[in-house]
C-alpha cells in the first residue's frame, strides 16, 4: 500500500514538474558581458575609491591628533585638556558620520548604485521578461547568487488564495 502510495505522489510530481516551464539565467554572467555594466561598476569602484581616500584622510588626521594629545597630555591643564577631548570627539564623529554618510545603508554609495547599475539591471530584467513571454517560461531561475526567482508567470501566484483562506480580505 506505502509503494503504491509513493509511486502515485511521485507521478503526481513529476506530471506537475511536466507542465510548467522552467529556465535558469545567471545575471552575474550576463553582466559581465555588459559594456553598459562594466562602464558603471568602474565608475562606481572609482567613486568609492576617492571617498575612501576622503575617510582615510580624515582617519589621518585624527590619528595625529590622538597621538599629539597623548605626547602633551600631562603638560596640559584641566581645561586645556577637556578642550581637546571635546575637539577628538568631534572629529570622530565627523569621520563616523561622513562613514555612515558614504558607505552606511542607503548612503551615498547605495544611490550611487542605484543610479548607476539599476539601469543596466532593468534591462537585463526586461530582456527576461521578454524571452519568458516569447517562450511561454512559467518560471526563469537565476543561478548567480544560489537559486532566486527571476519571473514568474503571476498567473501563477496563488498569495491571494492563501489570503483568503487565512480569513484575510484584501
């Protein structure tokens, strides 16, 4: 009974596996094939470098100042020396701030990219979309970066019976 049980739900899968069309894409190959690509990852990598220098130069800086503090530190008087912790505090926080600022999430860097790559994405994506449409893909899977779904037909997508089922009104 198990065997026939099994065999059944195997056919079951494989007649549904049948039915659908599959593709798998590797979007890290296809852009490196880009020009359009290359030309803004270097513009990018060439953006980020002159901030970075911008960071180290600032970095630069407060190392001098923390070394000079530590070498004039006991010849200092008491209000001296607060006055050059706070002017330390300061331009740490101005280093971490204009960290933040360059590489932190949805920083400079991020809008960057996505000024600069999106563009390039999209197309790749409506390429996608067109080869899916021409020839009927059900699903195209793209490889690069473990397995994600690029397209799904939405006629597919049963999210709103799920919905429904879970009492949820949309």
């Amino acid at each position: 009974m198990k065997k026939i049980f099994l065999t059944v739900c195997l056919l079951g899968f494989a007649l549904v596996g049948f039915s659908q069309k599959y593709a798998i894409i590797d979007t890290k190959y296809i852009l490196d094939k880009m020009t359009d690509y290359k030309a803004a990852q270097t513009r990018l990598d060439d953006i980020a470098a002159g901030w970075q220098k911008e960071i180290d130069s600032l970095q630069s800086q407060l190392d001098r100042m923390y070394k000079d503090y530590d070498a004039e530190q006991v010849m200092l008087s008491e209000d001296l020396r607060k006055k050059r912790e706070a002017q330390l505090f300061s331009k740490e926080k101005e280093l971490r701030d204009l960290q933040r600022k360059r590489f932190g999430f949805e920083g400079d860097l991020f809008k960057k990219r996505q000024e600069l790559i999106k563009p390039v994405q999209d197309k790749v994506y409506n390429a996608v979309q067109r080869i899916a449409a021409q020839r009927g893909y059900d699903f195209i899977l793209d490889k690069s970066e473990g397995i994600t779904v690029i397209f799904a037909d939405p006629k597919l997508d049963k999210s709103d019976d799920v919905l429904r089922e879970l009492g949820i009104r949309q």
